[in-house]
C-alpha cells in the first residue's frame, strides 16, 4: 500500500542555484524564497555555508537568510560542511542544520576535499554545535547509487556512512543519487538493504533526473514505504564537482504525479508551477519539467 501524505522538500534554491553558471542576484534569490513560502511547502532548503570560492553562485548565504520573511509554517534548512560554516550559519538562525558527504571516496574528495574517514569528525563536530544550539540536523550521502569517479557504490557502503550519520545525531538521511543514473531497480536493491537497518521515517530520496529515471525511481521509493522526498522548482539542480550532474526531479512534475495518484502534499501545483514559469526571466532560460513546458503551451 502506497503512503496517503507525502512531504516535499525543496531544494531548489540551495541544489538549483549552486548549479546555475551566472551568479544569480541577491534579491531573486529572497523573491524566488520568499514566494516558495507561500505555496503549502513547509521545507525549503535556502542556501549553502560552504567555502564561497567553491561555490560562488551561493557566496550571499547570509544576506539570503537573513533577508527572507520567514513563514512559521516553513522550516529553513542550509547546507553546512563544517564549523566554520554552522558559525555562519547560527548567525542568520538557521533552522535545521544539513550536513554531506559522499557514500564514495572519489566524490567525497572532489567535492569537500577529505576522504571518508577525515570527514567523520568534522561533522560530528558540526552537529554537535547545531544540538547545542537547539538545531535538528539532517544528513545528506550523496552518490549511493554511482559515483562518477569511483562507479557503482555498494548498499553496505550506503549503510555505513548511515549508520556513522545516524550516531552522530541527524534525523534523517536523504539518499542522493547525485549524478541521476539510477534505475528502479537499483533504488529497489539500495531500499530493501537500508530498510533492513532503518526505519522508512528515517529515510528521504533525493533523485536528479539526467536520464529521466527519477519519477520512476520516486515510485520505487514509495512503494518501499518512503514519505520524504527531495525536489526542485523547474526542475533546477546539480552539483558542480560530479561530473554529469543535471537537475532534481522537478518539484511541479512531482506534485503533478503525487496528487493524480491521490497522495496528499499540501502543496498547490498552479502555484509551484507559476513559480518555476518566473524563474525562465530571472534564469534567462527555458526550464525543461513538463508542467512548465505546458503552462508555457507547448
Ligand atoms: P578546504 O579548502 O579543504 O577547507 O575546503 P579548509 O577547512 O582547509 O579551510 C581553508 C580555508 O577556507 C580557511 O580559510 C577556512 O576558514 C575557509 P583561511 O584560514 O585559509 O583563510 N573556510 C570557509 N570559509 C567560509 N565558509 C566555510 C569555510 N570552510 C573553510 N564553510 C570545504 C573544504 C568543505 C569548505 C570545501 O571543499 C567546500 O566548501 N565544498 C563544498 C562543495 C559543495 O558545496 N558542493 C555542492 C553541495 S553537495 C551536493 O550538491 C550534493 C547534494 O545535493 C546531494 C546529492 O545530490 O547527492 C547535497
Ligand atoms: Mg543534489
């Protein structure tokens, strides 16, 4: 039986803009939050504390969190990679903490510059200062299902970097297929690993769709029994040290396929999709998720 509510997290403004060539002002990025807030969605993931040289395009992470109105109804979550960044991110009252790193060493050194093992204790350190500060914490492991440096990632792996996450004091783990190669049925052999050792609440999908599998692969998830799944405004994202990144699954060609099959997400899709349409001027192009190519009348 599939769930009856399903809990969108958008990561757009921190998974889709990081990945944008141009840096894209200040001011869009406060809009584009600020009228995210105001379309049922109850997370959205806003910027990132990492080393600005290393992304640019989020080098305003403070002026942005400090600028957005805050809805009581959203919870705001940053990407923090170690405490250099929680500092800054405490600054601007963050309100949920996400830590990363890589279930693969190759991915885990381009993108953070650490293998596995140096990263443990600089997040344990990051999330014991977000506890502190009365900060849940959320974990990220990216390339579960392939890495475009090392390739196929084993589920024990998976299950590993989870366990270590999960002693540290996160809640929840989202699972990303960082580059978007997986199939369902990979999704399937990497869920029916981890649910041996987690429970499905502990657990969030964070699928890009390079190949157009992350639908499917939602699907695979949701008949595993996951609730929570990571998506972007216009279909928006990617991740600059993994080659061959594209973008999320689109928030709006999900809600589209999550309220047809009559799961609830409190999200309205006109407003999503309206959303999205307005970042085509603010992005100088095009966006591909095929709500927006058929509110554009294509
Ligand atoms: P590093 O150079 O090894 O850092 O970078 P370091 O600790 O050696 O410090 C070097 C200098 O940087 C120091 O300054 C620090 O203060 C400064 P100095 O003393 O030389 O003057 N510094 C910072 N400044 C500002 N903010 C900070 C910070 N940290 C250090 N937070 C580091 C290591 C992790 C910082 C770097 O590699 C980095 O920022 N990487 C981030 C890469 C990134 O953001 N990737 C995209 C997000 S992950 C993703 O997209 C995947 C995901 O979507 C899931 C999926 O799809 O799978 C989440
Ligand atoms: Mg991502």
């Amino acid at each position: 039986e599939l769930p009856k509510r399903v809990q969108l997290k958008e990561v757009g403004p921190r998974d889709g803009l990081q990945n944008e060539k141009g840096f894209i002002p200040t001011e869009e990025k406060i809009k584009l939050i600020d009228r995210l807030s105001e379309t049922g969605l109850d997370y959205i993931e806003v910027t990132s504390f990492v080393h600005p040289k290393w992304i640019p395009q989020l080098a305003d992470a403070v002026k942005v969190l400090k600028s957005i109105k805050r809805n009581p109804n959203v919870t705001y979550a940053a990407l923090v990679p170690n405490m250099k960044g929680l500092e800054r991110a405490l600054e601007c009252n963050v309100d949920e903490v996400s830590i990363f790193m890589s279930a693969s060493e190759g991915h885990n050194q381009a993108n953070i510059n650490k293998s596995i093992n140096e990263t443990f204790p600089i997040l344990k350190e990051v999330v014991e200062g977000a506890l502190a500060a009365g900060k849940n914490v959320r974990g990220y492991v990216s390339t579960v299902i392939t890495c475009p440096y090392d390739g196929y990632t084993e589920p024990t792996q998976v299950v590993r970097i989870a366990e270590k996450l999960f002693e540290m004091g996160v809640t929840e783990i989202s699972l990303g297929d960082t580059i978007g190669v997986g199939v369902p049925t990979q999704v399937d052999t990497l869920l029916i690993e981890m649910l041996r050792h987690f429970k499905s609440e502990q657990l969030a999908m964070h699928f890009h769709d390079t190949r157009g599998t992350a639908l499917a692969n939602v699907m695979t998830s949701l008949m595993h029994g996951i609730t929570k799944f990571d998506s972007s405004i216009g279909g928006l994202g990617g991740c600059p040290y993994a080659k061959g990144a594209s973008g999320n699954v689109a928030t709006e060609d999900l809600l589209y396929m999550l309220q047809e099959m009559g799961i609830e997400t409190g999200v309205q899709l006109e407003r999503v999709t309206e959303v999205a349409l307005s970042m085509e001027n603010v992005l100088g192009k095009k966006l591909s998720s095929k709500q927006v190519m058929i509110a554009r009348g294509e």
